[in-house]
C-alpha cells in the first residue's frame, strides 16, 4: 500500500517521503529498509530536533536511517512553538523535562531504544511553563519516560522542588507529572503534594506486578511491599490523593498463585483507575529470551480477570465522587450545545451546562451522575 500511495502522488507530479519514525524505527533501524523499499528515512527519537535536515537529505538520496545517541542535548535544538500555536492546542500542556531511563526492566525496550536518562535543566523547563502560561495554559503535565528520576542542573534538580516552582508559575492553576517508578518516589517529591494545592491529587504509580518472584524477574528492584509502602507515605501526606497503574499480566514463568498475588495487591491499593496489558516479548530484552513463556490463552483469561477488578474499582471511584463538589478545569465545549467540558483533579472527564467564557478557568462543580467514560454535574452556587 505504502508504495502505490508513493506511486500514485509521484505520477500526479507530488513528492513524497516515507518516515518511520519512534521507538520501533530505533530498534529495528535498517532492517526497516530492507523489509520496505519504499521507506526513505527511519529515525529515532532521539533525532527529532534533527528532522528538518534528514528529510531534505531522504528527499535527495532515499535511504537515510538515524537512530544515533547524538551527544548533543536535543532539548536545546527544538525551537519554542509560536505563542498562536501554543493557543490553538487550549489550555492544557505537556512539558518534557526527561526522557531515557536507566532501570533496565528486563521487559522494556526504553532504554535500548530511548537511552539514559536525560534531563533538562530546571531553569529552562520553568521558562517554557512560563512561555505556556503568557499564552494562556492554565495545566501543565511534566513528562518522562521515568519522570520522577528527574535530576536537572543544580541544587534543585530533583522533580520535587521543580513541581514546586511550576506550581507557582503566574496563570498555572494545575501540574501534574507521569509516568514515575515507585523506587524513585522520595520525601522531597511526597511533601510536594503535601504542601502545592496546585499539584493535582493524583498519581500514575505502575507496579506491573504483585508477586514478588516475577517482580525480581522483570528486575524492578522492589517488592509489592514496598509498593504499598510507598502509597502508604503519600496518602499519609495527601489523602485525597487518587492512584493509578500499569500491569502486566503472564510474564514468563508467572504461576497462577502469583496472578493471585496481582489481584490481592490490587484490592489492598484500591485504584482509581489501572491499565493491564498482556505480556508481549520484545526483541533484544532479557525477558524474551526467558523459559516458561506462558500461554496466549492463559495470558487473556489473567488479563480479562485483572481488567474486571480494575474496572469494578473504577467504577466504585467515580461513584464515590455523586452528590460531591470538585474543582474542574473547563477545557472545550461539550457533547451538547450548552454544555462545556473539563477534567477533575482526578482527570475524569466532567460534562456541565454552562457558557464558553469558563473554559480556561477552574470551577467548583456538584457532580450529580456518571456515564460510561465520565461524570455529569452542575455547576456549584457560591
């Protein structure tokens, strides 16, 4: 398909170059070539501020691959987007203030394909909040691949006092920060939610597993223990706060009783909201090559059971939150004419009647019902 489409445009006079680009393209490289002639350029991401100047390259000499590590830091390669592009994406932001990571879980391709863990300096991540904030951007997310490893220049180079200072960017009513690992959850970044209103209750915390044997053989370097040590500390410090995860179900070698241990960890945390995935080998990971891989059939039979609990908390979640007030942060207009539509602090869609002049601020809202993926509600009097 991919080359009748570069057929076709070449014979209606247009040119067209062929990107493969991502986490796969880096990993596979030049094998992508060799599998699809038609494919003139694969980059990874760790090239993207160079982008301009490899697709002038492909269009001159098809064939070109760039899944380097370049020594220079691309974070000062990538030009600031105009403030009129900034307004046009609304009022919420993602920042990247770190990519790579070094944890080497013996499932994930990141650090192979992304590779160690990069920060930018906190000073030029507060300028670019503050750039988002002139423009009208009320939420910022900070992102990473292992974000909470975050270690910008100085004395202030952890995630914590960067939470901090983004929390009291002028015009900034809302941060948030995914996806983090639960070894690099320090006191510095807990007392954040603790003391910042502005840093939203809510906290995506993937485990992957409960079992402590499968947990040492995706060498996490931590126990379900300590996972639930680590939740312990922060509702302590916020208790409002909301969690969220990430599962994988049927890793090589995992038993049934040790499924069991999953599902015990889940109704211990008790989530707001969880993602469960089926355990898939990745080339060149310590996993795939492991015994024991476990049956197709058994995988979907674990998945179908964890999604079931982590739906039923779901639900129980959203429920908890009929006939009481949140703040939401109005984003768009909604379904319906009349309506408008915002996140709550725990980024559940919220759908009210109300005017457009309130998207872009926070308003308190009684929510009075839920739907399938979100809450309904009206705003609050006062």
């Amino acid at each position: 398909k991919v080359r009748l489409l570069k057929a076709r445009r070449a014979a209606a006079g247009k040119t067209t170059t062929i990107a493969v680009a991502g986490c796969v393209a880096q990993a596979e490289g030049a094998e992508i070539l060799r599998r699809q002639a038609a494919v003139d350029l694969v980059v990874g991401p760790q090239s993207y501020h160079r982008l301009s100047d490899l697709v002038a390259r492909a269009a001159a000499a098809p064939g070109v691959v760039d899944t380097d590590f370049p020594t220079e830091d691309k974070f000062d390669h990538l030009a600031p987007p105009a403030p009129e592009a900034i307004r046009a994406r609304g009022v919420t932001s993602f920042v990247t203030v770190q990519e790579g990571c070094d944890k080497f879980c013996s499932f994930c391709v990141v650090p192979y394909t992304r590779g160690a863990e990069v920060s930018r300096p906190l000073v030029k991540v507060i300028a670019e909040i503050e750039r988002l904030a002139a423009a009208g951007v009320r939420e910022v997310t900070l992102i990473g691949q292992n974000v909470n490893a975050y270690h910008g220049a100085g004395a202030n180079g952890s995630l914590g006092p960067l939470l901090r200072q983004a929390a009291r960017v002028p015009g900034i009513a809302r941060v948030r920060y995914t996806t983090s690992h639960p070894r690099d959850m320090d006191e510095e970044l807990i007392a954040a939610h603790a003391e910042e209103p502005a840093l939203m209750p809510f906290l995506h915390l993937p485990v992957q597993s409960g079992s402590d044997r499968v947990l040492a053989a995706m060498n996490r370097r931590h126990r379900g223990a300590d996972y639930i040590a680590v939740v312990e500390r922060v509702r302590r410090a916020r208790p409002d706060i909301a969690l969220s995860s990430d599962f994988i179900v049927g890793f090589p070698g995992e038993t049934e009783a040790e499924f069991g241990e999953t599902l015990a960890l889940v109704r211990a945390v008790r989530f707001a909201s969880a993602y469960a995935f089926k355990y898939s080998p990745r080339a060149g990971t310590p996993a795939a090559e492991m015994a024991d891989q476990v049956a197709d059939d058994c995988k979907r039979d674990r998945l179908s059971r964890l999604q079931q609990l982590i739906e039923e908390q779901r639900l129980d979640f959203n429920r908890g939150l009929v006939g009481r007030t949140v703040e939401v942060l109005f984003e768009k207009s909604g379904r319906h004419p009349g309506q408008i539509a915002g996140k709550s602090p725990y980024l559940q869609a919220v759908q009210v009647a109300g005017p457009t002049t309130l998207i872009g601020e926070v308003a308190k809202v009684a929510i009075t019902g839920l739907g399938v993926n979100s809450l309904f509600g009206q705003l609050a009097v006062g």
